[in-house]
C-alpha cells in the first residue's frame, strides 16, 4: 500500500500518542491478521509500528529488558480485549467499551496495588511461553491470570461499596478518571470472555452490510448464552460493532429484535444498548473531526466525515425519531454540534480565496514574488472538503451556510478568472510570476467548484495567453 510523506509523518505522529502497551498490543494483533492473510494496509502500520518502537527505544539495559517483559505480559493480557478499546478521551462513556488510553494505568495498578506476586509470575511464565514459541500455553497463562484477576477486583469492589473513603483510596490507586467504571467494565468483559470468544468465532471478520439472516444468527446465540451472563447483550453488541464496515448499521440489531422502529418499543428490549453504543461512536467521532480541524488536518481524510454523514442518515431513517425523545434530542445535539464545529472554516473559504486572486496593480507586487505554495494547497484543499460539506449539507444540518460559502466562490471565481487571465496577458518582467500564479491557484481552485474539465480548458487558455504575450515581445 502506497502511502505519501505526508500521510506518513500523520501516522508515525498518531502512533507516537500511543502508550508502548498500546502500541504493542496493535502490533500483535496485526501480526496475528497477518497470518491468518492480513488487512488492506496492514503491512504498513506494522512496519510504522516497528520503526517507531525502534526510534524511541533507549540504549539496552536490564531495567529496559524488564520493560519489554512487562509490556509483552500486558499486550498478551489485553489481546482478547482488542474489540471492547475505543479510541476516545477516557472520561468519555461508552457503553461496554474500554478507553484504550486507560489499559496501561490498569494494567499498572494490577501489577502494583492488585495483585503484585501474582502478576510478576505470570510476566516471567508468559514471557518464557512465548519465546519458546508455545503461543497456545501463553493464552492459557494470560487466561488464568485475567480469571485471577476478575475475582480479586470484584471482591475489592464489594469490600469498599460500604467504605467511603476505601472507595476513594481504590480510585485513586487505579488512576483513571473513571476508574471504578472502567474496572467494572474490565470485569464485565472477562466473565463473559468464553461466551464471547465462541461469539467471535461465529461472526464473520467483516461484514459490509448487516442482513436480516446475520442479525436472527447473532440475536439466537446471544439470547441463549444470556440466562448466565446478562452483560452478554451488551458485550455482544460491541464485539459485532468492530466487525461492521459501518458501524451505525448495529441499530439494526435493536429494531429487529423490537420488531419496530420506534424507541420505546426498542428501549423494551435487552438489545436496545445498541442506539446508545452507536450514539456514541457518532459523537466520538464528531470529536475527533474537531480535532483534526484545529490540527489542521481534517482535509488529509474527508472520510470521516463521511462516515458521521452515513451514520446520521442511518439513524434518521432506520429509526422514527420525530418524536421527543431522549435519542431523538442526542442525535439532533450531534447534528448541532457538527454545525458549531464546521462553521469557522466553512465560512473561511470565500476570504481566502479573495486574498489569494484579488487582482492588484503593478505597485503591489514585489518584484519575482510568488503566492506561497503552502496556502495555495490548504485553500485548494478547503474547496475539496467545503464541496464535500455540500454534498452532506442536508443530512449534517450546515446547508445554509455551505451553500452561502460554496456559491461566494463560485461567483467569485467566475466573475474574476477573465481579469486574472487578462493580467496574464499584459503581465511584464517584474510582475509576471505572481499573476502566473495567482492564474494557476484560480485553475486549482476551479477544479474543485466546477470540475478538471473546466479547469485544464482554462490552463490551455493560460498558456495560450503566454504564448501570445510572448510573441509579442519577440517582435518587439
């Protein structure tokens, strides 16, 4: 898979953000895909993941080698949880999920506070198992250890319930910012791991579009499995989320099993977890957009925000939500939040694309000066997502103002291409690379509003131009 500079220097920045135990547990189950033939693109994450543990890895030392034992220990210990890690803020909830940012401090508190001898053994066991390649016994190890583990959390759970101040001594010492949730949900995950492990087994690796036969398969495995493990509903439903190629499609699930498309039939039902696990995915999601937007790099990959688009307008038409209800106010909250979020840049793209063709005279033009070229391709870059934003507009709530943004470039951009060209053709030494480039920033720009076809027609009247002027001085 071939891959950009600067798409590169994203990935190595976004795998640099991961704790080591984190990365390391996205190698192994990459690695594990691998043999089993691998995910498109795979091979690149892993080779970015190598060379970065290789870049931060420290001089050789028996107190680094006990770090390589504990995080190997820790990513064999974490491998089942894969499915249940969502990449967010850990204070944010999601139902049956893991903040993945909150498995090192778990696992730090397990090692330290929980149960410190237990898990030093296990490290030295797990570790001995898989250099000696028995890949099946060190799964067995981490098995018993995470049985180990799921009693002695709940029986510190029920010691502190009636203890204040043991309870706030239990936070403390997990460390996350919802930690007694998150070892709960911890727990939640691994008392059901056998059930859901046989659930993993019968789920295909990835389903693009969830039909009525997979929904009545999962729905009779699930239901039969849940008389000893009612969190099963809920674990279920996460564990099918991360094999869905669009993930809002889990809200099938909760309206079939209702029969019904309406919330509070589907709220009556064990699977109605489902809207709010997709909920929430939406509004992480959200999230991250705006934070691509202030990093600046939202253009790099408009699929995002195609996939809040998709998810929004499954919701909105998979499920009756005219009415007021809690979903309903969620998703129209997202919907206005996504607005709040677009708007600045949205809004941008007519002034600088004003600034950057505004026709000015000789005098205001230093002489050899060009427009920069990073501008050019981040404005260039602005019109793609704003058209982008366009084609969304009425399912993401933003048409007016995309609309209003997108027709001030148009009209712009047809009203002054002529006088940019015309300044082409008069154009002399001393000002003729910047309105050079200006005209080919203007042919960029029109690619994107009014498509290549235009835009290579206009570059051959550019050149045409040149030619002309050129000509004319010849003679002279």
């Amino acid at each position: 898979m071939a891959i950009d500079g600067q798409k590169a220097d994203k990935l190595r920045g976004f795998l640099r953000e991961l704790s080591p135990q984190a990365r390391a547990m996205l190698l192994a189950e990459l690695e594990r895909n691998e043999q089993g033939g691998g995910l498109p693109g795979s091979d690149l994450i892993i080779r970015e993941l190598r060379n970065v543990g290789r870049d931060d890895a420290p001089a050789a030392s028996p107190v680094r080698s006990a770090a390589d034992r504990d995080e190997n220990a820790a990513r064999q210990f974490f491998a089942f949880l894969e499915p249940f890690f969502v990449d967010d803020e850990p204070d944010r909830v999601h139902e049956g999920r893991l903040p993945r940012a909150a498995a090192a401090t778990m696992w730090e508190w397990i090692c330290r506070d929980l149960l410190p001898d237990d898990a030093n053994a296990y490290a030295d066991n797990a570790i001995r198992l898989m250099h000696a390649g028995d890949q099946g016994k060190a799964a067995q190890a981490a098995h018993a250890f995470q049985d180990r583990v799921a009693q002695t959390i709940e029986k510190t759970l029920v010691a502190s319930q009636t203890d204040e101040k043991a309870r706030r001594k239990l936070a403390h010492q997990i460390g996350t910012p919802r930690a007694l949730e998150d070892v709960r949900q911890l727990v939640a995950i691994l008392k059901t791991r056998d059930v859901l492990a046989a659930l993993a087994g019968k789920l295909p690796s990835k389903i693009r579009n969830l039909s009525d036969d997979q929904i009545a398969s999962f729905t009779a495995f699930v239901d039969s499995t849940a008389g000893k493990h009612r969190q099963v509903y809920t674990m279920g439903l996460v564990l099918l989320l991360s094999r869905l190629s669009a993930p809002w499609q889990l809200i099938r699930v909760a309206i079939k099993a209702a029969d019904s498309d309406q919330p509070t039939r589907i709220g009556e039902t064990p699977y109605a977890p489902a809207v709010s696990i997709v909920l929430s995915d939406v509004e992480r999601l959200v999230r991250e957009l705006e934070t691509d937007l202030q990093r600046g790099q939202a253009m790099a990959q408009p699929s995002l925000l195609k996939d809040i688009h998709d998810a929004a307008r499954g919701l909105r038409t998979e499920l009756d939500l005219s009415g007021d209800t809690p979903w309903g106010r969620r998703l129209a909250a997202i919907r206005s939040q996504l607005a709040v979020t677009l708007r600045p840049d949205i809004e941008s793209a007519p002034g600088r694309v004003r600034r950057m063709l505004r026709v000015r005279s000789n005098k205001e033009i230093v002489p050899g000066s060009v427009l920069d070229a990073s501008d050019v391709a981040e404005t260039e870059a602005l019109l793609g997502f704003v058209g982008q934003c366009r084609n969304y507009a009425n399912e993401l709530a933003i048409n007016e103002m995309t609309m209003r943004a997108y027709s001030e470039v148009q009209n712009y951009l047809e009203t002054h291409v002529e006088q940019l060209l015309e300044g082409l053709r008069t154009s002399v030494k001393t000002d003729r690379s910047y309105r050079q480039s200006q005209f080919d920033a203007a042919a960029r720009f029109c690619a994107k509003i009014f498509g290549q076809e235009y835009a290579e027609t206009l570059v051959k009247a550019g050149e045409v131009a040149v030619a002309n002027e050129r000509k004319v001085a010849a003679k002279a």
